[in-house]
C-alpha cells in the first residue's frame, strides 16, 4: 500500500448562513512528506459580498467579479480531491460548502476527510480554545496572509503535520497546555506533595514525590485520556516536604485506602507454613493488604509461585522434616521483606529548608509520627519523640506507606545518598 495522498483546503466565504457562497478556496496537494500540488483561485459569488467580509479577507468586490465563476473551476477542483483524503479546520464547513456546490451541479462527491478541529480536541484535551490561531499557537506555527484561503491552508498543512505525527505516535517530546507551563516552572525540584485543583479551588488530585517537577511535568503531559483532569486543572500546588514518605501520609489523610482484603501466615497441622488471603480485620496480623479481592490473589499466586520446589513436585508422600524446616525458611524469608526491617526506625532526610531535618518514627513496627527540626541527626536519633509534629496511632495507612517506602528507598538510596539516611533506634 502506497503512501496516502491528503489535500489540505481553506476556504472564504461570503459568511456563515445556510446560503452562503465561496469566493476563495486554496488546495494544497501533500503526500509522502512533500507538496506536490498548489491551487487556489477567487471565486465569484454571483451575490453581493458585505464590506465586512470584504474588510476581513481584504478581496474586493472588483475582484470577484472579474472572478471565475465555481462551475468554471470545478473541473480543476474535482481532479485534485478525487482520490485524496480531504484536510481542513472545520470539515462541516469546508467540505460541507464543496458538497453543497457540486451537489448543485449534479455531481456530488464523496470523501475520506481529516479534520484537524476534531482531532485537535481529542489529541490536545483541555485547551481554552480551538480556532486555527489557537492552535498555530500552541505549535509556534507562524501564518502569513491570515484569512486568505492560501494563507490558511498553508497554517493548516503545518498544523496537519503535527497533529498526524501525535496520532501516529511520531511525536517524542511532552507537551503541555500553555496555562500549565507557567505553573510547571515554578515547581521546585524537591521531595513533596503535589496537589492539583480546580476553579473552585477544590483538590482533584494529589500525588507524592521523590521529585515534584518531574512528577509534574509526567502528569500534566497532554494525552487524550487525560482529557477530563487537564481540562479540570487549574492550580498545582508544591509542599516540599523533605522525605517523600511525609508527602505521601499527607495524601492519605486526604485519601486513604480502603483495606477489604489481607494475606497472612497460616501452618497446617504438618507444621508447614503458608500464605493465605483472608477478609481484612483491624488488629488481626497481616503481611500484604489490598482493596480488591483479585490483586489479594494475584499476589497470593504470585507468593505461592515463587514457594514451588521442582525438585519435589511430582513426588509421592509428603515432605520430611528437613525438607518443611527449609520450605518454613523460604516462607519466613519472603514474610519478612513484607515487615519492617526492624521494629525501630527512624528515616532522616531533609527538610523543607536549608538549615532543616526531616524524620519519619517507626516504634515497635507502627508509624508513630513524623517531624520537622533544626537539631542534628545525632540529636534526633537520640529522642525522636522530642520532636514529633504529627503523631499516629496505628494508622494502617501510614504503616503500608513506610513499608513502601523503605522498598523504593533500596533502589534509589545510591543515587540520593547525602541527602537521606536510615538509622536504627536501639
């Protein structure tokens, strides 16, 4: 299959009523990145043309009429549109109008179209406006003799581009709506909570961060299933707040999860241990949590997975004593990176200003509370609790965060070594 073959056409008309005529139009033949074809020609309306309209295209009446009139033109016109995907800014008009004249003339037309309006919208969710202007705009595209049919359609082969490139996936840089970029640079490149509001001022969104502009900056990207968040965004607010873990409690008092379901330790009466999903219950110990019950049993398959001994699959009877004492181990070993590494923990970072510490406290396997100080390291691992902010009281929520976190901070602790430490309260 050959390369397709587009037609990008402006057109100016007498107005916007239902008997509106043409009195311009401009076809730009396109195909395999290169411009095979120009036409463009006044038309004579055979109507009189408002000097409104004559003012805003700069045609004059003169002009038109020692124009073609369309019959005159319809040949020329309808050898390069057959064939050709036709390409305009408002199709329904466009190609609406070239319908409704050739209709007229007994020879209706039939085809393919791409309008870069339509498209726009979906490819570019949340923008103020959609006009050719706007548009051009957003892409730095530049446009000469605007309000000329050629002039127009010059705008829009270029605006074709872009947008053909973003819905085939040719497009590698972000790109963000222009009353997101002012808001974007302003965003530290810090530890903290990014919160994202509406006009009402209400909160849509929040999400923590090891690197708030960046986050950002992924976030905001325009993509067509962001169409409802972008378009609903109007402020984003940054709260550095030193560790990332402190920004990720504050959204969960906002919005916590919901636990339905939990997998725990269970031993059969051979003395084997296992994993087991359960129904979650407050106080009752728990390894992994979950708000769906088929994440519980995929992380449950998961689990038991990784448990599967080839060695003694297909084998007969069960299994001697060495051999669950080493099952148990394997059990056990899995368990614990699930658990805190050590009921006491605190997590020094830092803070919110230059001359400040953050610290996360971990007191018997619970999240006792965070806080924010100008001591040493050495001062708040000596008695954290002196300096406790914000206190919680078996909150499963931030106990779930702090596990999490510290996982993440195996794998990213070499590359912000200096900035963050852990140390083990004894």
């Amino acid at each position: 299959m050959g390369p397709r073959r587009y037609v990008i056409c402006d057109i100016e008309a007498t107005g916007l009523d239902e008997e509106k005529e043409i009195i311009e139009i401009a076809l730009i033949t396109w195909e395999d990145g290169k411009i095979l074809d120009v036409f463009e020609t006044l038309i004579n309306p055979l109507r009189n043309v408002s000097p409104f309209i004559q003012n805003f295209t700069g045609v004059s009446a003169r002009e038109l009429d020692n124009a073609p009139k369309f019959y005159e033109v319809a040949d020329a016109i309808r050898s390069r549109l057959e064939g050709s995907i036709f390409v305009s800014h408002n199709t329904d008009f466009d190609l609406g109008l070239l319908r409704r004249k050739f209709t007229e003339m007994g020879q209706p037309i039939q085809l393919k179209s791409f309008c870069t309006l339509k498209v726009a919208h979906h490819e570019i969710p949340g923008l103020r406006s959609y006009t050719l202007d706007a548009l051009c705009s957003f892409f730095h595209i530049k446009i000469k003799n605007r309000h000329r049919a050629i002039g127009d359609a010059q705008a829009t082969l270029k605006l074709f581009q872009e947008l053909l490139n973003l819905r085939l996936k040719v497009t590698h840089a972000p790109m963000y709506l222009p009353q997101h970029e002012k808001i974007l640079e302003k965003i530290p490149a810090r530890p903290g909570l990014l919160t994202f509001k509406n006009t009402d001022g209400k909160v849509i969104r929040m999400e923590s961060s090891f690197q708030m502009a960046k986050s950002a900056r992924e976030i905001m990207k325009v993509m067509p299933d962001k169409k409802r968040f972008l378009e609903a965004t109007e402020y984003i607010e940054a709260d550095v707040t030193g560790i990332a873990l402190i920004a990720e409690f504050k959204k969960l008092l906002h919005f916590p999860l919901k636990i339905n379901w939990m997998i725990n330790l269970q031993q059969l009466n051979t003395g084997e241990k296992s994993f087991r999903t359960r129904p979650f219950k407050k106080y009752a110990p728990g390894l992994w949590y979950f708000e769906d019950y088929h994440d519980a049993r995929r992380t449950l398959r998961e689990l038991n997975g990784k448990l599967i001994d080839q060695v003694y699959l297909y084998r007969e009877g069960g299994k001697s004593k060495e051999e669950i004492l080493r099952h148990n181990q394997k059990v056990e070993m899995m368990a614990r990176d699930a658990r805190f590494p050590s009921e006491n923990l605190v997590l020094v970072g830092e803070g919110r200003t230059i001359d400040e510490r953050s610290f996360v406290l971990i007191r018997q396997g619970h999240v006792l509370g965070y806080g924010f100080t100008r001591a040493s390291s050495e001062e708040i691992y000596a008695a954290p609790e002196k300096y406790i902010t914000q206190r919680f009281f078996n909150h499963l929520n931030m106990d779930l965060a702090a596990r999490r976190y510290l996982q993440e901070l195996k794998h990213v602790r070499s590359k912000n070594e200096g900035w963050r430490s852990l140390a083990e309260v004894s």
